[in-house]
C-alpha cells in the first residue's frame, strides 16, 4: 500500500533536480493525490475490488502494484496532523508550512514557487483536476500564495491570472469578492484572461476551441462533483475531467505536459465515517490512474506517474480476520 508514496519522493525530487541543474525531465507528468487516503483506505478498496468487483470490471486496484513504494510523514510545520493547504504546499514547493496556509512558507511572509508553476514556465501544459472546486485546498496548492485557505475570491484571482492551461472541478466557490465589492467576479476575469469555461461534457466536445479552459459540471451551485456511488451517466466525473485534459494535452502538449488530479472526496467520505462511499471514491480515483497508465504504456520513456495521500482521514481500521470483515456487503 505505501508504493505510491515513494514514487511521489522519488518523483518530485527526480524533476526539481532536473529543473536545477538541466539534465532530462520526464516530458509527461502525472500527479495524483487521494485526499485522506491512508492504507487502510485502499486495502478496504483492494479488497472490496478483489470480492465485489468494479463498475468497469476490474478485480483489483492499479496503483498498488506499481514497482516503487514507501511512506512518508505528513506533520505540518505547526501540527502533528496535517491539513490540505499545509500538505498541498509541500507536495507543489517542496517546503513545509503551517496549517490552513496556502502557497506560502509558515510564517507567511512570502510566497513559493510551486512545482506546477516551474514546468509552465518551461512551456510544460499545466492541468489541475479535482473531484471538489478548483479553489479548494490540495489544487491551491499548485498555483496560489495565500495566508488562509479560506481565501477562495483571492485563490481564484491567482488561478485566473496564472494562465495554467486546464482547471477541472465542480467549479468556484467564491465568484465575488466578500472584501471588496467592485471587485470583477472571476467567471469575467478568468474569460478576460483568455480561459472558455464548458459546462458538463456535452458542451466540452461540442467545441472546437480547446486553449485555457474550464470545464465544470451543468449544476452550477455545487461545491463538488456528485459522489461515484451518487453518479448517473450524464453527471460530470473525476474520470471524464481527467480525460478531457489527457486527450486535450495528448494534441496540443508539444513540450510536455503535468497534470495533478486530486480524488478530493475520499477525504470528505471518511471525515463522514462513510466506508462505502470512501470504497467507491477510492475506486473511481483509480479509474483515473489507469487513463494515464494507458498513456504511459504508449510513451514509457518520457511518462512519470506519481501516486500519494496528502494525510490519512477518519481513523479507518479493518479487521484482522477475513471471515469478519464482511466488506462485500458495502455493495448495498
């Protein structure tokens, strides 16, 4: 269970190394984030696959086979236990801040230059993809400097001027500012700044135009896409968005690309105690593991695929006996 998070160690050292001293960094970068994913997270996941099988069919979860592993610590600078702004942070800069600060060192005095922002500026394509609204916490991280994650208009601000090529979500949480009101909302400053937002698949494919975009569910009050196990065909999911970016960058990447996709309501599952919806979370969060598995069997040379937790959330404990644990049932 912990192979993903080595590979995330071994990932982000690997391409800030080659952004500081020049040798080859991998052209295709994929970074996954499972919010609130511990172990026992995706062993009940393993095992319910193993036992009930997917939606797709599979009988087993991709990600934990992969060849490298590890675990790390998540403590912030200021807490023994992390939130997603502090954790969202060190994964993008690399350096640790205090809890319910965005993009910034812990005693907010400057911002950091994420991972995300180094590769743009190297003319990688950038996509931010998540499960929640793209001015939540873990994407933030990739692109905003902000003293409180609750932030959200100044979050969006800095997504906006920014220019990352692809947000994917359930949408903004604060269009107008509560701080200053002749401030633009961002649906104006976000199309004045070149992005064309699609609302749901449907209109996505209908459309020619593919540069800078946002591509957000029909439903335009919710704070996040439905759950997996809430989904019908026509709801906008994590799969679809992380798709709709890999096809776009897949005609359009010529440098490269990095795509951070985060499965943001594992962790709102299991603050819940909801072990059925973290199973079908944490599934539907592998579904879009295996689009970039395809990909990189097609150019395994220049793809890196990073797979890791931000923290473990809920305290989820399984039973040592598999003639007690009875997961099969969650099926219902």
């Amino acid at each position: 269970m912990t192979r993903p998070m080595r590979s995330v160690l071994f990932g982000l050292l690997l391409v800030c190394a080659t952004l500081a001293y020049g040798t080859q960094a991998p052209k295709y970068i994929f970074l996954f984030i499972g919010d609130g994913m511990g172990f026992n997270h995706v062993e009940a996941s393993q095992i319910y696959a193993e036992k009930v099988g997917t939606d797709t069919g599979e009988r087993s979860l991709l990600f934990p086979t992969f060849p490298v592993m590890t675990q790390v610590c998540t403590r912030s600078a200021s807490h023994l236990i992390t939130c997603s702004s502090a954790a969202a942070t060190a994964l993008a800069t690399g350096e640790k801040t205090t809890n319910y600060v965005i993009g910034m060192d812990a005693k907010k005095q400057h911002g950091l230059k994420s991972l995300a922002r180094q590769l743009k500026g190297k003319g990688y394509k950038i996509g931010i993809i998540t499960s929640a609204s793209i001015d939540h916490a873990t994407p933030g991280g990739f692109y905003a400097s902000q003293p409180d994650r609750s932030m959200y208009y100044e979050i969006g601000v800095d997504a906006a001027n920014l220019g990352f090529d692809f947000f994917g979500g359930a949408g903004l949480l604060q269009p107008r500012s509560k701080r200053n009101a002749s401030a633009p909302c961002l649906y104006d400053l976000f199309h004045q700044k070149g992005y064309t937002m699609y609302r749901g698949m449907d209109a996505y494919n209908r459309s020619h135009v593919k540069d800078k975009v946002l591509l957000f569910p029909t439903d335009t009050v919710s704070g996040s896409l439905k759950y997996a196990l809430d989904r019908s065909e026509k709801d906008l999911g994590l799969p679809d968005l992380t798709k709709a970016c890999l096809d776009n960058f897949t005609e359009t990447a010529k440098k490269g690309f990095f795509m951070m996709v985060e499965g943001g309501k594992i962790d709102w599952a299991a603050h819940a105690h909801d072990a059925a919806t973290v199973v079908t979370e944490t599934i539907d969060f592998d579904q879009c593991i295996r689009l970039a598995y395809e990909f990189y069997k097609k150019h395994p040379d220049e793809t890196l695929i990073l797979v890791t937790a931000d923290h473990e959330t809920g305290g989820l404990g399984l039973g040592n006996s598999d003639t007690n644990l009875n997961i099969e049932l969650l099926k219902y």
